[in-house]
C-alpha cells in the first residue's frame, strides 16, 4: 500500500485551502483516511463530492467511536468545535489511549479495502498499540508525575486539552480558540503573564506551525527566559519527512522534551537528543 499525507511539508494542515488537483487525488485513491466532519473545511468538501458523483473510494473516519472532550469553558462555542452543536474538541489524537481507537478505525478500512492481508494488518496494528501507543502513553504518565507544578503556559493556540484531561495538568493556551490563526487580545496576554508570574515559569511552549511573536511578546513583558516547540500534529516539517519521523518520533523529541522542561522536571540542556535545546531554544 501507498500512503501520501496530502497538507503539504511545512503547511499548518487545518486551515489549508487546497485546489482542485486535491480533490482529484482523493477521487482517485482507492481510500480516504479522515479525522471526521466539520475539522478540516477542505476534506468535508472533497468527501461531499465523493458522495455526490458517486465515487468509489473508501472513506475510513479515524475518529468513528471516539468519546470526544467538551471545549474547555473559555472557548466560543461558534469557533471550530466538532460533533452535535460542535461543542466538543477535535484533537483526541493528543491522547494516546484515544489513539488506539483511530488505529482501530484504520484497520477495519483497511481490511476491507485488502482482505488477502487482514492478518499483516491486525498484527501490525497490536504492535503499534502495544510498542508506540502505550509507551508514549506511560512516558508522558511519568513526565506528569514527576513534575512538581501542573501547570503549563503555551504561545499557541488550544489544541492539548487532552493531554491535559488525560494526565491531570493545566494547559493554559495563549490563543482561547481552536483556530492556530486566532487573534491574541490584550486580555490574554494579560491572563498569561498573571499565570506566568504565579507559577514562577521560566519556559514555555510554542507552536512549531503557528507565529511566534505572542511567544517573543511575553519573553519581552515576562520573566519567561525562552519558548521550545509544541505541535498537536498539525502538519509536518521537511526534516521531520526527511528523518521519516511519525506519530512516535514527533511525540518523544518534540512535545515530551517541551513538557519536561516547561515544567521543570529538565533544565533545556537535559532535555530530548544532543543539541535539542540549541535548536529549538526560541527557534525560527
């Protein structure tokens, strides 16, 4: 089998607008992998059209069965949310337990989609659960465990409340919406450095695919001494496709090191693989 990611390297993949070359590739496929409706504005068109020329291709919804977090109290209930009044958060892929409910999802489609290989495909599935799934899962209990302070201020927008919902932490997002082009108001900025100054926090978390300025604001107006990389999977960068890293490598050298240090359970220097801190301390 063939997989292509379709947002291209680099791109924030929720608020891309594709062309019509996109849909074509879809059409063409024999099976669309999905995170559901009303996420992704681009996927639910080229699935409508699917459904109104009735197209062949198999549409596999990874988020068929998942239980689905409410939008935390601070978010407008008209913004991105999912599900029935779309009050509920998208990103459950954030949680690895959640996780193995997606890879589920893929399985049956794929199953389906090539029944000669179901057994390749249900035993690679378990090993990724077992191998990826609940590892990732058990490091991220440890970090959280360890660290002394449950609280944790992001320069990005609000897409961990699962990691925050799993594993008992705060996750106070600079931008109170779902969409990573969400304006910052003065309010929160001012909220964040109220938490910034309460919680004595010297690092903290910025989106690798968002603008950096409300990061380099609040190191400006702060005591914050820098910002390091968080992603909830947005998109992928080139030497991330170059180095073949996926859901495991992106969550062991870019979110974990990040909450560790935020958190202070590491300084920067003991964080992730020899030089992370020199290349992502306020990186570019």
């Amino acid at each position: 089998m063939t997989v292509e990611n379709l947002v291209p390297t680099g791109l924030h993949g929720h608020g891309w607008e594709p062309n019509a070359s996109i849909t074509r590739r879809i059409v063409d496929a024999d099976a669309f992998v999905h995170v559901g409706e009303d996420f992704q504005p681009w996927a639910d068109r080229a699935i409508q059209t699917l459904k109104d020329d009735d197209v062949d291709t198999q549409l596999i919804n990874v988020r068929e069965g998942v239980e689905l977090v409410p939008l935390a109290e601070s978010l407008d209930r008209d913004e991105e949310g999912v599900g029935e009044g779309r009050g509920l958060d998208p990103h459950f892929w954030l949680d690895p337990r959640r996780a193995k409910t997606a890879v589920d999802n893929i399985t049956a489609g794929f199953v389906e989609l090539a029944p000669d290989h179901e057994d390749t495909f249900r035993a690679n599935a378990e090993a990724y659960k077992t191998d990826v799934l609940d590892r990732i899962d058990a490091d991220y209990a440890a970090i959280f465990e360890a660290a002394e302070r449950d609280v944790v201020q992001l320069a990005a927008h609000n897409a961990f409340q699962y990691i925050a919902d799993r594993y008992g932490v705060q996750m106070r997002p600079l931008v109170v919406n779902l969409a990573a082009s969400g304006d910052v108001k003065p309010s929160d900025i001012t909220e964040a450095k109220r938490v910034i100054d309460e919680n004595d926090i010297r690092y903290i978390g910025a989106g690798v695919f968002e603008t950096r300025r409300p990061a380099e604001q609040l190191i400006a107006e702060t005591d914050v001494e820098a910002y390091y990389p968080v992603t909830p999977y947005a998109g992928v960068r080139e030497d991330w496709v170059e180095n073949e890293w996926g859901y495991e490598e992106i969550a062991d050298n870019i979110n974990m090191p990040t909450f560790e240090v935020v958190l202070g359970t590491k300084s920067p220097d003991e964080a992730g693989y020899d030089g992370w801190n020199a290349e992502w301390r306020n990186f570019e």
